[in-house]
C-alpha cells in the first residue's frame, strides 16, 4: 500500500512539474493557430483581388492553416520534452506523403495543375476555349478538373492535368471573334459586286463590328462553283450576343441580297462558321 501511495505522490509530482510546461505548449499551438487563420484570411482577399475562384482560395486558406498547424504541434511537443515524438511525426509524415504520392499520382498531378492554371489563368469563366479535343464554354474551374458546356448541351469535366499538358485554344480572350462561312457563285456572275454586296450586308447585322470591317474574297475554283468566303468580326462579351443567331442572320441577309440582285447562288454551296459561342441561358424546366 505504501509503495502505491508512493508512486502515485511521484506521478502527481511529476504532473506538477510538467504543468507550466503543457500550458506554455498548448499556448504555442494555439499562437500557431491563431496565426495560420490570420494569414489565411489575408492570403484569401489577396487572391479573391486577384480574381481567384473561391474553391482556389479556400485550398490555399486551409493549407496555411494546416501549414502553421503542423508547425505550432511540433514546437509544442518540443516544449513537452517530445522532441523525439515530433521528429518520429514529422519521418513518418514524410514516408506517407511519399507513399500516397505514388497511390494517388494522378490525383496530385490534377491538383498541382489546377494550382497552376489558376495562377497562369490562360482562362476564366464563360470563356469559350477548346482543350483536350473538346469545345465549350468553360462553367467552372474546380482543383482538380474544369467543367465545360458544349454548344450542344453537354456537360464535359476535363482533368487540369490534360489541359496543363496539351495545348489550349480561349476563342475568347479579349471577346473578339472572327466568324466565318463559303458560299459558291456561278462563273458567271460578277464576282467583285457580289463581294461588295455581301459585305455590305453582313454589315448591317446586330453585334458585327464595323472595324476591322467585314469582308468577302475569293478563296477557291472548283469545278462549279467560284467559292466566296464571307467573314466578320463580333465581340462575343457584348450583353446579349449569341453566335448562332448572328451567324444565321448574316448568312440569310447574304443569300437574300443575292437573290434580289439576279445572281446565281450554285447549289453546291458549303457554309462554315470557326467556333459557335451562345451566351444563352439554360433551358428552362417544362
């Protein structure tokens, strides 16, 4: 009985010898804290100025957190006298990161590349781009994949790491866009009016510049037709364009001008338009 009495008056002991030192460590860590939510926040309204999506900025708030997390329970174990505990935490940390570095490969090739394209930013949302054989309006860019609408209605998530790797088309960079269709005449006809005649027209359609004004040349004699390709210039970030119906109203104006004018449009007529952008809405239910 003695003995117990002993050894439980030794570990009090050593209780009280040990408590400054757990408050002073537990102060340490809760410092530590305090200063990875503090510089998180601030790393966040640096990168939302910067025009960071919030999925990025959260990323990078909670890694400075975890980051002054790790530091501020290593510095408190030290103060305990675990020196060695931090150090065998801080090994094996390293050992599984190696570890699950090789398991999840392309996870962490995906994130990486996210972090990547959100600072090289070659895109942003409702940006119309072409990547990994794929063309659509980019809905949202996440950590590990960007989310695309294609004219057609789908829905296409790339990984960031095929889009970081391969090569990248943004249709829409500064909004200009040079849209583009053939149309065939007959030998005929006088080409140079037509020309001008078509150029004239597409002219006069809502939300195609003036400058640089649009054109019509002669690209190409088959064995029918004289083929004429008829281009312009739109801003596609002007409120309320839509690709598909400019390019239709342009193409009906020419042909109808044509018509009217006594020239003869050959039947062998292709049309062409470089990229199709709507800035429509989402169909509505019902």
């Amino acid at each position: 009985m003695d003995r117990l009495i002993d050894s439980f008056i030794a570990q009090w002991q050593r209780i009280i010898e040990l408590a400054p030192r757990a408050v002073l460590a537990l102060l340490v860590l809760l410092v530590f804290v305090l200063i990875g939510r503090f510089a998180g926040r601030g790393l966040g309204l640096v990168l939302k100025r910067g025009g960071l999506t919030p999925t990025h900025q959260l990323f990078f708030r909670r890694l400075v957190l975890w980051v002054a997390v790790v530091f501020g329970l290593t510095l408190a174990l030290d103060v305990l006298g675990f020196g060695g505990v931090a150090a065998g935490l801080l090994t094996g940390a390293g050992l599984t990161a190696v570890v699950l570095g090789f398991a999840f490969r392309q996870i962490g090739e995906n994130l990486l590349s996210g972090l990547f394209l959100a600072f090289s930013r070659p895109f942003n949302v409702d940006d119309f781009i072409e990547a990994d054989g794929f063309q659509g309006t980019v809905r949202k860019i996440e950590l590990r994949h960007t989310h695309i609408r294609t004219a057609d209605g789908r829905d296409i998530f790339i990984p960031n790491s095929r889009i970081f790797n391969s090569s990248l088309v943004n249709f829409t960079r500064d909004g200009l866009l040079r849209p583009s269709f053939t149309i065939g005449l007959d030998y005929r006809d006088d080409v140079g009016a037509a020309c001008a005649l078509m150029a004239r027209e597409t002219g006069a359609v809502e939300f195609v510049l003036a400058e640089p004004p649009p054109a019509a040349n002669v690209t190409g004699l088959t064995a029918a037709v004289v083929e004429i390709e008829v281009s312009y210039w739109v801003n596609t970030f002007a409120e309320g364009y839509n690709g598909l119906r400019v390019k239709g109203e342009v193409m009906d104006r020419c042909r109808a001008a044509l018509l009217a004018d006594g020239f003869t449009v050959a039947s062998e007529v292709s049309s062409r338009l470089d990229v199709q952008i709507t800035r429509d809405v989402e169909p509505s239910a019902g």
